[in-house]
C-alpha cells in the first residue's frame, strides 16, 4: 500500500457514508467494554494499550531470557513436553521474539506434530524471513506431510538466503541436499 493509497482509504473511512458505521463499531466495542468488565480488566487494558503480556505481567527482558535459556536446555536434551510448555508460554506472552516461535515449532516437529509445527515456523518466517534455518524447518514439516513441490520451494527460499550470506555454510549445505534429494527422487 502506497501513502497515496492509505491516505485514500482513511478518507473513505472517514467520509460521511461511512462515518456511521466506524462510529457504531467504536460504540459496540465501548459498550462490550463495559458490560463485559473489560473496562477494568488490566491484561485487556494492557493488550489494547499494545503491550505484550510479558509487559503487562511485569516480566524483564532478563526474565524472559531465562525462561527461554531453560527451555533451550530442556529442548535440546530431549524434554519435549516440558520445553513445549515453556515455547508455548514463551509464544503467547512474548509474541514478537521469533526465536520462541522456532523453538515452539522444533518440540512440536520432533513430536511428530508437523501440521502444528509448520505454523510456529510459518510464525517464525514472518518475524525472520532472513533465516534459512527456519525455511529449512518449514520444508521438512511439509515434507513429511507429503507437500514435496512446497517443501522444495522452502528449500529453495533456504538457499537463496543462505546464498545472500544468512545462516551458516551450514544452511546452505543442507538446503543444497534436499534440493539435491528431491530433484534425484522424482527424476528431474
């Protein structure tokens, strides 16, 4: 959307055949505000303030640090299902640190879980589009799913961002593998 663009839609938006209509959405959402107690609810204040929960609890950047350091530890030594647990708080109450949504996908992957999984590193690929690694993640979650043309085209996305220098040597050696793999299985 251009400026131009935005400028054109709040104008239409605030033009008098729709004033009407904006100004009875702002009525019903006061008024649910009020009659639900939302008015005084401070986790509904804190989150139409913009504020994270982690905010709103009074969590410190250092606090969610640890939380994640224990989760990394638990997730690397195979504690699946408390590492989840963690990941899936960490998601919820600090929703805009990628790491937690990749995490959260790599318990939910190496569960077996790949439908699950495919959407927290989907997540994670909105909040670090840059990181192969978490293409990588993506196309094997479709892989074993059985989407063979949409994980080759993760891996190709992996590659082409290891290729722009993010990631490892690593990355790319592993997104130039499965190409490699699905190219040899069906023959082109």
């Amino acid at each position: 959307m251009t400026q131009r663009t935005a400028e054109t839609y709040v104008a239409e938006l605030l033009a008098p055949e729709n004033r009407e209509a904006v100004e009875a959405i702002i009525a019903a959402t006061e008024r649910f505000e009020v009659e639900s107690g939302m008015a005084e609810n401070p986790v509904y204040q804190g989150l139409k303030e913009g504020r994270t929960l982690a905010q709103i609890r009074g969590m410190s950047r250092e606090d969610l640090e640890v939380l994640y350091g224990y989760g990394y530890t638990l997730l690397t030594q195979k504690f699946l299902d408390k590492a989840l647990v963690i990941f899936s708080h960490l998601a919820l109450i600090d929703p805009l640190e990628a790491r937690n949504h990749y995490c959260l996908g790599a318990c939910l992957q190496q569960q077996g879980n790949m439908r699950t999984a495919r959407d927290a590193f989907a997540t994670f690929i909105a909040l670090d589009a840059t990181n192969p690694e978490g293409l990588m993640r993506l196309g094997e979650c479709l892989l074993a799913e059985g989407d063979r043309e949409a994980a080759g085209d993760a891996f190709r996305l992996a590659l082409g961002e290891a290729e722009k220098g993010h990631g490892t040597a690593k990355s790319r050696d592993a997104a130039e593998a499965r190409i490699a793999m699905l190219d040899l299985t069906t023959g082109d």
